[in-house]
C-alpha cells in the first residue's frame, strides 16, 4: 500500500516527494473532491494525507469520505506553517479523556 498526499501548498508537497510520497497541491473545494475520488478509486493508496487546511475549510468532504469508505485512510497533518491546535492540544485532550488535571 502506498501514502498518497492531497496539500494546499507547493512547499509540503515538495517536501513529501522528496520522501517518496506522491500527490498533487489543490486550492479549490472542486479541486479537493476531484482529488480524493482519485485517490480514493486507486486502490494501492493505503493512506491519504491531507494538509490541515482542508479538514478546517471543507470538513464536510472530509467527513462523508471517512464515513462512506473504509480505505484509504484519512490523515491530517500539519503545513509549513505549523497545526492549528492548541500548544496544549494533546494534554487538554488527556485530561478530557481521563477527567484528570495532569
């Protein structure tokens, strides 16, 4: 199975197919739903990355993706500019979990 990345930006691309990991850098809502029926309809695409950007701007097509289908898998990361979470993002999330303050 293969990664495959759907980015907002030429940058994170770049740096991913220097990994080995190919995809293409879309813009556009249209763009995005294009993009993922094709990974999607390629059946050696285990993984799908996508930029955070995408989850925050249209996470309707994100969601009816990871409801509708069972591969590939759905994983967002962050661009070069960083997440979009919280510094304390996993640590709040424990405490929510656990309902302690750590």
């Amino acid at each position: 199975m293969k990664m495959f990345l759907i980015s907002d930006n030429i940058d994170t691309y770049t740096g991913m197919r220097l990994a080995g990991v190919e995809g293409v850098v879309v813009h556009k809502r249209e763009e995005l739903k294009k993009a993922l029926e094709d990974a999607i309809g390629n059946k050696e695409n285990g993984i799908v990355l996508l930029t955070e950007k995408f989850g925050r701007e249209f996470p309707d097509i994100i969601d009816d993706v990871r409801l509708n289908h069972r591969l590939p898998l759905l994983i967002e990361i962050p661009d070069r500019h960083g997440t979009g979470r919280a510094p304390d993002f996993i640590t709040s999330y424990v405490n929510e979990a656990i309902g302690l303050k750590l």
